[in-house]
C-alpha cells in the first residue's frame, strides 16, 4: 500500500512541476506568437508600400525568409505547450488509477 500513496505522491509532484513549465511555455508561445504577428504585419505593410498588388502580398509575406521563421518559432512553441497538457492529461490518469487501485485495497482492509 505504501508504494501505491509513494507513486500518487510522485505523480502528483511530477503534475505540479509539469503545471509550472506549462505556464513558462504558454508565455514562450504568446511572445512568439506576438513576434509572428508584428513581424508579419510589418512585412504586409512593405510589400503595399513597393506596389505588389494586394492579392499576392499574404503569401508573399508568408514566404519570407524572416516571417517564415518567427511562424516556425510560433509553431514550435505550441507543439511544445500542447505536449505539456497531454503529459499532464497522462499523468492525471495515472493518479485517477492510483486513487482507485488505493482505494480498492483500503476497502479489502491489507
């Protein structure tokens, strides 16, 4: 039984420490998101100001070098903060399994 509370409360730590580095990665992934998009309006505002016709300035925003990798940056931060929920999402099933596996064996009195 005691092995069984040790991993809840392992679990439950790794939880709290995942919870933390979710909200530094959600801060992560709005600066990045908030550096695509200022990076991207900039470049819009350039390509009007040459004459490119309007109808191709997004893509052609888009395919810049430079905005291109802000979005990579903005894309990976996001993979990285969905990964954090799911690990959280796994970690809280298992403490839902342990809580019932303890309280099964509480029940039978071990």
């Amino acid at each position: 039984m005691s092995d069984l509370i040790n991993d809840l409360q392992y679990k439950l730590q790794l939880i709290n420490r995942a919870i933390d580095t979710l909200a530094h990665n959600g801060k992560r992934l709005a600066k990045a998101e908030q550096e695509y998009r200022i990076g991207l309006a900039k470049k819009i505002l350039e390509l009007r100001e040459s004459g490119i016709p309007v109808t191709i300035i997004s893509d052609l925003a888009r395919g810049d070098r430079q905005i291109a990798e802000l979005k990579f940056q903005r894309d990976t931060s996001e993979a990285i903060y969905n990964a954090n929920q799911e690990a959280i999402n796994g970690w809280k099933l298992e403490v839902r399994m342990l809580e019932s596996q303890i309280s099964r064996e509480w029940g039978r009195g071990d």
